[in-house]
C-alpha cells in the first residue's frame, strides 16, 4: 500500500494510543490530537485488564511492561456480605494459554505506557487539542484544530471516548443512556492475603468488588443505584463511599480504613452506547467508546476499544483501497463481538439493579467470555 497516506486520530485513550502505535509501525504519517493538556495522564484509579486485552497490549509492544507494572490472577471469588467465600471460578483465558487470565493495574500506569509508546513511534502530538471542523470529500478531510492551523488527510480516526464531538459532528446522533446504576471507586493499599477479584452481591449495594492493581496496591468499588450527582457535593466522596463498604467484611474493613480523601474517590454513572449500521461517514471512522461503550460488569471496556485499534489497524495497513466497503467490513467484523458483549454487560448490571437472584449470571458470563477467545 502507498506509505504516504495520512491520519488524522482524535483522541489519546486506549483505543487513540493504540491505534497511533500500529499505524506508524506500518508507516504511515500520524498525527493525534488530545483535549487535555495531561493526556489523561493521572486520571482514574485502577483496571482490569482481560486476557484479550492483554493480547492487544502484547501486539503493541508493551506486554512487558504492563506484566511488570501490574498484578496478573487467575480466579474470581464470589462472597457473601460478611466477606465468606462462596466460590471461587477460575477465569477464562480470553487471550490465550500464554498470558494471564487477568491483570489489574493502576490506571494511570497504563496510559503513561501507553503514552511512552506513542512517542517512541514517531507520531507527531498536539495535547489540550480538538478538532473543530471536519470537511470531507471523495479522497480525504480537511481540518481545521483549535489551535488555529489546518491540516488534511486521508482518515480521521475518531478515539474522542463516549461524548465525542467528532461522532456528531459527522452526523452519528446515537448518544449514551444511563443504565441506571453508578459507581463509587478508589485507589488504596493492599491488604496481606488479597490476591484476586472477590465480588460480594448484595448488602447495601448491588455489587462490592476490588482488584490488586500491584504488589501494594489495588482499586475497590462499589456499584449502587444512580443518583442525581447534583446531590452529591464532591467534598462527602469519601463519606458517601465509606457509608456504603462499612457494612462489608472480610477485607473491607482494611480497605475502608483508607477511604478518608474525598479528591481520591471517583464517581461515575453506568453508561451503555452502541452504534448500529456503520461505524463511519466517508473518511472519518469510530473506534472504541465512540462507537461503544458498556458497564464495567464484564471488564471489558478497554478490551473492546484495543481490539478496534487493533482490527482497523490491521485493515487499514492491508488494504490499497480506503473506501466505503473496507469501512463498512470493519463495522461488520466488530459488531459480531461488540454486541454481544454490551448486551451481556447491561443484562448483568440490570438483573443486580432489579435484584434478580436466579439469574443465569454464572452462564452468560461464561458464554460471553468464551467467545472472547477467538480472535478480533
């Protein structure tokens, strides 16, 4: 294919990042433009990465890195309230015998990898960055950024996450819905013994889980009912969060004791997006929270936006031809594996929402996750 083709990526999460890596592996001309000055560098708490995921990550070049950085288990617990085991299930190894089933880690720690590993390639980054206005035709789109200067490509690779500007500015009007649920999460030490996922179902909230992040540490939360967040001043987060894991043993009580700085706690409705018919307009294209997004009752996420990087990527570098079919067999190959995946993740947040207790839970998760196996 012609190497000097140009493009253009709207975003510097997982999916923007990983797209701009793979690309300029191929040799192509990057350019990627972030709204904020940080690039997200400090945001968030912590993640869990499945093994498709980490698939991704290894395609990347920074499988290492993220092994070294973060806290790699194989099983899930499943408890009561008062912290009693009831189960414990090994997971499934979505990418492959040879990687860990799971992998949690500090959120923060991902995106500086991440980060480095855009640099390192080469790719020209323009931070606290959006694209203002997109004018397309047949064989490219001209931009004109915010910071005054104008530019034109081939592609316009749209990475701007779940209220993206670019998705309607091309005329996409889906928006994300509230499922209804929300979450309370935070960084803290982890306590001697803790060694997996446990999620404990019921008590005052529907879900109560935490993840090793590393050898010290790990992110824990806490799923209830939405509220008007107007309600909620962000100066009781602390009290709000620590309200709710009180009433949790096992090692709650560790956790809860470190849950005093309102600024470390982060609170987040459950979203649920899902593009249907094509993930594109002429030359600009979706990928991850753009296209989709789901609630975090399946961990998959990040997973998802790296595996559309990943694919298109592959497509992209492929292909001689950019044109409608090539972007349309994209939406095609993703939306065989994204829509299953967001449905399972919104009908298990909605059976513990209605209090559901003979659902299938153990089954469509393992249903889900096998399919996850298969590659992208």
């Amino acid at each position: 294919m012609t190497q000097s083709r140009t493009v253009l990526v709207v975003g510097g999460g997982a999916a923007g990042n990983a797209v701009t890596i793979l690309l300029r592996r191929a040799g192509l001309t990057v350019d990627l433009v972030e709204a904020k000055d940080d690039w997200n560098a400090t945001a968030g708490s912590g993640i869990t990465l499945q093994g498709n995921a980490l698939r991704v990550l290894r395609e990347l070049g920074v499988w290492e890195q993220v092994e070294a950085s973060g806290f790699g288990f194989g099983s899930v617990g499943i408890t009561t309230p008062d912290g009693t085991v009831l189960h414990v299930q090994d997971d499934l190894r979505t990418g492959g015998d040879d990687l860990p089933a799971t992998v949690g880690m500090q959120r923060p720690r991902l995106q500086q990898i991440l980060i480095e590993a855009v640099r390192a390639s080469g790719a020209s980054v323009r931070l606290g960055t959006t694209a203002e206005i997109l004018d397309q035709d047949a064989d490219g789109v001209h931009v004109r950024l915010s910071d005054g200067s104008e530019h034109r490509y081939d592609l316009v690779v749209a990475a701007d996450g779940l209220g993206s500007a670019t998705r309607a500015a091309i005329g996409i009007t889906d928006k994300p819905e509230p499922t209804g649920m929300a979450i309370w999460r935070i960084a803290a030490p982890r306590p001697a013994g803790l060694t997996r996922t446990d999620l404990a179902y019921g008590g005052p909230a529907h879900i109560a889980g935490y993840c090793p992040t590393g050898e010290t540490t790990l992110y824990a939360y806490v799923v209830e009912a939405n509220r008007d967040r107007a309600g909620i001043p962000p100066a009781s987060y602390a009290d709000e969060m620590r309200g709710l894991t009180r009433h949790y043993g096992g090692f709650w009580p560790d956790i809860t004791e470190h849950i005093t700085d309102p600024a470390k706690v982060n609170y987040t409705w459950f979203d649920r997006l899902l593009v249907e018919g094509s993930w594109h307009r002429g030359r600009v294209v979706l990928v991850g929270d753009a296209a989709h997004c789901c609630p975090p009752t399946l961990a998959q996420g990040a997973a998802l936006s790296l595996e559309d990087a990943w694919v298109l990527a592959q497509m992209l570098t492929g292909s001689d031809v950019w044109d409608d079919a090539l972007f349309q067999a994209y939406y095609e190959r993703r939306i065989a594996r994204v829509r299953p995946v967001v449905a399972a993740s919104v009908q298990i947040g909605q059976w513990q929402l209605d209090g559901v207790r003979d659902a299938d839970l153990p089954g469509l998760m393992g249903r889900t996750m096998t399919m996850l196996r298969e590659l992208p």
